[in-house]
C-alpha cells in the first residue's frame, strides 16, 4: 500500500502546464479527453477553477492531478468538470489534497450550490465526493451518450455572512 504523499504545490495551472495536462488527459481517455484549447481557454477564461498538484521527487516536479471547474447557469452554480490524478499517485491522498484545495479556493470565489457528474460504477470517486459533502440528486441515464448514466451529486455550500 502507497504512504500518504505530501504534494509539493497546489495551485492554479498555468500554460506551461498544458502539456502535461493533455498526457494525462490522453492517459485516461485516448479517444475523448480534454484537449490542450480546453485547458488553455480554461486558464484564460477562469484561472482559479483549474487547479493543480504537482509532487516533487528526486530532480523533477511532476503534474500528478488536477481538478477543473466551470461556471453554471447563474452566479452562484459551479460545475466540478473533472478530478483526475495520475495512476502512479493515486492511492497517497492527493486527490483528497486537491479536491480540498479546490473546494476551498471556490468557496472563495462565492459560489454556494457546487454540481458534478460521476459514473455510478466509479464507486472511489462517489465515496470521496459524499466524504465532501456532495449528496445524489439525480441518476440521468445516457447523460455523456449511449450507456453513459450519471450520477449528479450537489454540494450547498453555507453562506458566511
């Protein structure tokens, strides 16, 4: 079993991560994933949303995850796009690391009501996101195609004034 890992940086991405981004993209879905435009206008467009950890190790810095956000239909929904981390991380608590960071930088931003689609059969990833406080709302049959069913989970998030 992989020991609990410390990332060495979360952050926003930046250019000179695209790269990157786009191999692990390929890693995970060859046929469909995010391609480099996506994550350079996501970049432009909301820099806070797309967030990265990198892990240090012996003389390189490796992008090992990421979590990319994008705005809903009003002012406060946030959709959570994707959360991904790199088969040779996972297991080391870098996905709870980063999605934490996430939730805490777009909290910051104000929005209350954060949605996502997951796969009801990617069992991990529910278990993490109600460990967030994320609840199902609805299951959408077909939601991403043919066979593709989702779940939809909300996270309220309490106002602090």
């Amino acid at each position: 079993m992989r020991t609990k890992a410390s990332a060495s940086s979360l952050s926003a991405a930046t250019a000179d991560d695209v790269a990157a981004l786009c191999r692990l993209e390929a890693s995970y879905y060859p046929h469909d994933g995010y391609p480099a435009p996506l994550f350079y206008q996501a970049i432009h467009q909301w820099p806070d949303l797309l967030q990265v950890v990198k892990v240090k190790s012996a003389n390189q810095t490796s992008l090992a995850g990421y979590c990319l956000g994008a705005p809903g239909q009003n002012s406060q929904q946030l959709w959570l796009m994707s959360l991904l981390v790199d088969q040779s991380y996972r297991g080391m608590g870098l996905g709870k690391q980063l999605l934490q960071h996430w939730l805490n930088r777009v909290e910051q931003l104000g929005f209350s009501q954060l949605w996502l689609s997951v796969s009801p059969a990617n069992t991990a990833a529910v278990k993490l996101y109600e460990q967030y406080g994320f609840a199902l709302q609805t299951t959408e049959t077909d939601y991403l195609g043919a066979g593709e069913d989702r779940y939809l989970m909300l996270r309220n998030v309490k106002s602090k004034h």
